[in-house]
C-alpha cells in the first residue's frame, strides 16, 4: 500500500475513534457545559488556544492547497465548527484524491 494511502486511513481511523468520543462526550453533558468547564481553568483556556492556532495553521494549508477560495472556505468554516473532525476527514479525502505525499502536502493540480 502506497504511503498516501496509509495516511489516508490513519487519518479515517481517527475520524471514526473521535466521532465516537464527541457521542459519549454528548452524552454526558452538552457541549456548552464541557466548554464552560474546560475554560474554568488556565489549562483549560490554554487548550482551547493551542487548538485554534493548530486550526488556524491547517486552515492555512487547505487554503494553500485548494485552488480556489470557494474550494477552502467550507474547509475553513468546518474547522471553525467541528475543529479537528475536519483536519482528519480533510486529511482522508486529501490522501485518497493524491498520488504521492508529495501531492498531498502540496498544492492540488
């Protein structure tokens, strides 16, 4: 199997494990509690940080990488929205549509 392939699946694989977590997580409490509770602290605040500069930088690499802006933007809002379940799905879709790691690290042809 072709390295891009194996991404690809790693990448689904943990899709599929972190839409799993979001249900029990759902199930527990709503997600405004969760957040409120993970904001109460400074490690918390400081979480939610280093989660939107990662999605700010993947934001940056689907915009690189699609052609056009209406290509990116429903990435972009999706990372906005679901955070990281975007990353992976992107990132599973990417590797499927690439030939190499090379095409999927860089721009779409």
């Amino acid at each position: 199997m072709k390295p891009v392939k194996i991404v690809g699946l790693i990448a689904a694989c943990w899709a599929v494990l972190l839409v799993g977590l979001i249900v029990r997580s759902s199930l527990e409490m709503s997600l405004g509690a969760g957040l409120r509770a993970t904001t109460d602290t400074w490690w918390g605040v400081t979480t939610m940080v280093d989660l939107y500069a990662g999605l700010a930088a993947v934001a940056a690499w689907v915009a690189f990488r699609e052609r056009t802006a209406a290509r990116a933007a429903p990435w972009i809002l999706g990372l906005a929205l679901l955070g990281n379940l975007t990353t992976l799905v992107y990132l599973a879709v990417a590797a499927a549509r690439s030939k190499s790691l090379a095409e999927l690290i860089g721009r779409r042809s």
